[in-house]
C-alpha cells in the first residue's frame, strides 16, 4: 500500500500549491488595478458632477439595461459606444431641470426621419444637456427654469424600439 504522504505526494502538493500561490498572485494584481480604475472613474464622476452641479433629469435614477443594450455610458453600440446615459421612465413621467442657473434651448430630435420622438436641449453658462424621448412643455422654450423644476414628459421608446426596450430617457453632457 502506498504512503500517502510518501516523498511523490509531498513534491506534488508543493508544486499544486506553488501553482495556487502564482494564481492568487496573478489575481491579485488584476484585482488591484481593476481597484484603481474604479477609483480613478469615481474620481472623474464626481469631479464632472461638482463641475455641472448636475442633477439627475428624473426622479428616481436607474440606469437601463434590458435585451436591447446597456444605458451606462460608454456601453457597446455595434461599432460605436453609447455617448449618454438611459435613465428609465414611466411614459409620462416629469423631466427635469438638470443644470443650474439653465434654459430651455431649444426642440430637438434624436433621429432626422423619425417625427415621433422629440428631445430637448438645456444649456447654462458652461454646459449643455442633450435629453431624448422627452416632450418638452412648449411655453418653456428660450427661457430660464430653476433646477429640479418640471421641464417636459417622458415618451415611450417602443413606439420605434418594440416592447423588448424599457422605457428610457437619454442624456448626453457636454462641456461647452
Ligand atoms: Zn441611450
């Protein structure tokens, strides 16, 4: 009968758990850079967030990620990245003023040969807010709106996308 611990086995656990140690190792610097970049992310949101004194354009902030894509920005978009950030809605939900010190631009619409869905652009000194599947209130075009004030409704993206896409607004920030 063998020994089980015999000099074979000793030499085998050694050389197993050398292994392990090298893997952990390896892990371990992944995961410390990977560390490094989330801090290095959180350094720069918070950096744009003091810079906009933004405020998120709905109620409740979540982020859509559903069968058709992923809201964060920079998620994959075929060969392009998505430039902006989808926050889901309740069709006819309030949009609101995101910028400080802003006003309602102007009208404008996400897709040229596509009349249905509208957005809105507000700007303030220093940046612009682009926000999609949004029906401004018209009365409100071209003139200052306090932050976090109600500037328009959440439309319904399955009008064009199908019921697989949640409800979402789009917002892309600019720096003027
Ligand atoms: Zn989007």
């Amino acid at each position: 009968m063998k020994d089980p611990m015999s000099r074979h086995n000793w030499d085998e656990l050694t050389h197993v758990m050398r292994n392990m140690l090298q893997c952990s190792k390896e892990f371990l610097r992944d995961f410390t850079k990977r560390c490094q970049e989330i801090d290095n992310l959180l350094i720069d949101i918070s950096t744009e967030k003091e810079m906009l004194n933004w405020l998120p354009p709905v109620r409740e902030p979540v982020i859509r990620v559903d069968a058709l894509g992923d809201g964060h920005f920079g998620a994959p978009r075929g060969y392009r990245l998505h430039r902006g950030t989808d926050y889901i809605v309740t069709p006819g939900d309030p949009v609101f003023m995101t910028l400080k010190g802003a006003k309602v631009k102007r009208v404008t619409r996400p897709y040229a040969d596509y009349d249905e869905l509208t957005g809105v652009v507000v700007v303030n000194e220093h940046c612009l807010n682009v926000l999609y599947y949004v029906t401004p209130i018209e009365d409100l075009i071209g003139k200052g709106v306090p932050q976090g004030e109600v500037i328009g409704y959440a439309q319904d993206v399955r009008v064009k996308y199908g019921p697989k896409m949640l409800p979402h607004i789009h917002s892309e920030k600019y720096i003027k």
